[in-house]
C-alpha cells in the first residue's frame, strides 16, 4: 500500500488538531460484522508480560548513547506546532539524545531497493532504526539484515498488547517492535448501499454492479478473497489462493469492479463512484468525521491485520539510545500522545486509559479502530510469510488481473 499517499491524503482533507478536536462525532460510526471464533495467534493471553527472549546480539547496548538515527514515514508521529511540542522535541529534552528523524521512508519497496545495495555488501547504514512493514520485516528477518532488538534494556516492553506478542512475521519475537497497526475490512457509503453491509459477498451482490472497489494492495485485496473463498490467509499458498484469484478475475471480467485504487478510494466513495470498496481502518477513522454515510466493517469471513514495526539494521550503531526510544515510545503517556495524533491502533497497552483522562482526547477512547475489542481481534488475519518464488507469482497473478 502507498503508504504516502494515504497520509497525504488525510492531512489535506483533515488536520489532526482538527481531529481530536472533533473525535466525539466519530463514537458509534463503525458497522461491525459477526465474528467467527478462529482467533489470531496470542489473542486469548491474559497475561501483560511479554514472554520474547533478550539475549543473542540484542541483549547488549553499544555506540553513542546520546545519537539516534530514526527513518520513518510522514505524519506517522505528533509533530512540533502551533505552540505544541511533539514527540520528538520532548524526546530529546527528556533524554538529552540527539535524535535525527526523518520522514523519509514513503513506500517499503522504494526503501528496501534503497538499503538493499548497502546490507547486502555489510555495510552499516546511517539508521539506527526504521520503521517497516510486516511482511518486509519478515524478508529482512529472512535475508539476516536485522540485528535483534535490545529488549533487556527496555522496560517497557511489558506494555506491547497480548496479541502483538511474537507475530506471524517474528515468530520468536526477537527483530521487531509493533510501532501501529491497522485493519482491513470493507468501506461503504450507508446511503449509497440502502443497508448495512457485513459480508464481502456484498461487495459482489449485482445490485453494486460497476460501483465496487479493490485495493491495489495485493494482500489486502487477495488476503479478503481467500476468506472469502474459506481460506485462512494466515497460511496462503499461492495454490491455496487459486480461487480467490478466480473470483477476482471474474468480478473484474464481468464489470463488478469498477477499478482498483491505492489511497484515493476515498474520494470515488464520497463521490458516488463507489458503493463500497475494500479500504483501512484510519482512513474511515478520519473520513467518518465529515462524512457520517461512511461505515466500517469487519466482515463476517474475517478482517486483515496489518502492522508496522521498528526494527534495527543489521549492524546498527547506537543500540543504547534505540532502546531508550522504544522504552519511551512504549510509556503509555507518550504512546497515547502518538496514537491520538495518528489514528491508528497503538500497539502499547494502557493508551485507552491515558486517553480517557483528557476531556479533548477522551472520546478517541470509545473508537473501536483505534481499540479494537476482543470480538473483532479473534475475526482478524495476517497474511503469511512466502518464499521469494511464491510471492512473485502472487505478484504476477495479481498484476495480470489488476492492470489487464
């Protein structure tokens, strides 16, 4: 997914000043389809500790305590403006690091071709950490280009959520650290559709002809239609995906869908274009705000889970100040300020009380995007780890489908 053209696009139509200043008319908007009991892995953990190893390479600090070099992608922390101070400025008064931190990290296939020349000759980048997504932390897993994380010297850790705990793409949870998350479900116009909708077969019901859209991410778009077809994406073969390609292919043939969209799914919503179409969690989080037609739902046949992950690069320098960056972006205090700024799911448990406690954040507590409930967790996927010849016939189907 394009991730700079969806962040970009929700700056342009919405401020987060002007988000939390109006988040209370968000409480409620969200249509949520019946959950099925297949959990998704750690979901029935009661306990709050997380249970990763810390030793290997990531058990020991080292390099300059007081340097950081951070790439992430934009708008993805609170900034410093309006005579507000963000994270990143109190970050360093708190700590006396002196963090660098870009926002220079716009698509995970454009990164990865960037650091890619550099890890595979050894060389050290210039960042300490950088924040991926999942199934890129799971080829540089794969590849040896991360080092493990140095969990014994953040405290914090504690606070990482039961069901983010040692994730499909980390299995021994020992190179990543959720920074957000999100869903993937269905988005639809309300008053378009005449009803609610809580399947993913409504998005091929006939009476939606030409008036549905797809993502042109491939497994959020594919990860859908796998449930649909009764497949757990959770253990996606491309063969086991054969009939979700199928019935992809078929609705595209016979005009079903009228197109496949990044970001921009948006405006063909609030135009009319679209009836529905397969969309993200935060982007209706922001979208619901000026438009009360527009609804969310979890399907029935189950949502995808998605996440991004801080993780260090092989060789990374300042291993000392990257832990005192996770710690302190895993202290609820702060993790509330960033959550509430970006809209997305904190991965660090105690947020939803934080925010409670401030009458311009407290209604962001009752947005179920944001805090998904146990029901919607255990309706929630994520799609598997693939081999490099796999993923590139997932990439070639896809593509032959999408742009023919």
């Amino acid at each position: 997914m394009n991730r700079r053209d969806r962040y970009r696009a929700v700056n342009n139509r919405l401020s987060r000043r002007q988000f939390l200043g109006r988040a209370g008319l968000f409480t409620g908007a969200v249509a949520l389809g019946p959950s099925l009991l297949a959990g998704c892995g750690g979901g029935d953990d009661k306990s709050s500790n997380d249970t990763r190893g810390g030793g290997g390479s990531g058990a020991s600090g080292g390099g300059d305590p007081k340097k950081l070099t951070i790439s992430n992608w934009p708008l993805y922390i609170d900034p410093t403006e309006g005579g507000v101070t963000g994270s990143v400025d109190i970050f360093k008064k708190e700590t006396g690091i002196d963090l660098a931190y870009t926002e220079d990290y716009n698509d995970n296939n454009d990164f990865f071709a960037k650091i890619q020349p550099d890890l595979q000759a050894g060389n050290v980048l210039k960042q300490d950490m950088f924040m991926s997504t999942y199934w890129l932390v799971s080829r540089l897993i794969a590849l040896g280009w991360l080092d493990e994380l140095p969990f014994d010297e953040v405290p914090n850790l504690g606070n990482l959520v039961p069901n983010l705990q040692k994730p499909a793409w980390d299995p021994d949870g020992l190179y990543s650290l959720p920074w957000q998350s999100g869903i993937t479900g269905v988005v639809y116009n309300i008053d378009a559709a005449g009803r609610e909708l809580t399947s993913l077969e409504d998005l091929f019901d006939p009476a939606f002809k030409g008036k549905i859209g797809m993502l042109s991410e491939m497994r959020d778009t594919v990860g859908l239609l796998m449930l649909n077809t009764g497949v757990d994406p959770a253990e996606a073969t491309f063969d086991k995906a054969k009939p979700a390609f199928e019935k992809l292919e078929k609705a595209k043939t016979d005009g079903q869908i009228r197109k496949f969209t990044g970001n921009d799914y948006q405006d063909d919503l609030i135009a009319g274009n679209f009836v529905a179409c397969i969309g993200w969690s935060g982007d209706v989080a922001q979208l619901a705000l000026d438009e009360p037609s527009l609804r969310f739902a979890v399907p029935e046949e189950g949502g995808m889970q998605w996440s991004d992950c801080m993780v260090m690069p092989k060789g990374a320098k300042n291993r000392t100040a990257a832990a005192k960056w996770m710690d302190w972006c895993y202290d609820p205090v702060n993790a509330a300020r960033i959550a509430a700024y970006v809209g997305y799911v904190s991965p660090v448990a105690g947020v939803q009380e934080e925010l409670r406690k401030s009458p311009d954040t407290a209604p962001l507590a009752d947005s179920i995007l944001m805090f998904p409930d146990d029901k919607m967790l255990s309706n929630l996927h994520v799609f598997a780890s693939v081999s490099d010849d796999e993923e590139a016939k997932f990439d070639a189907r896809f593509a032959a489908i999408t742009e023919g």
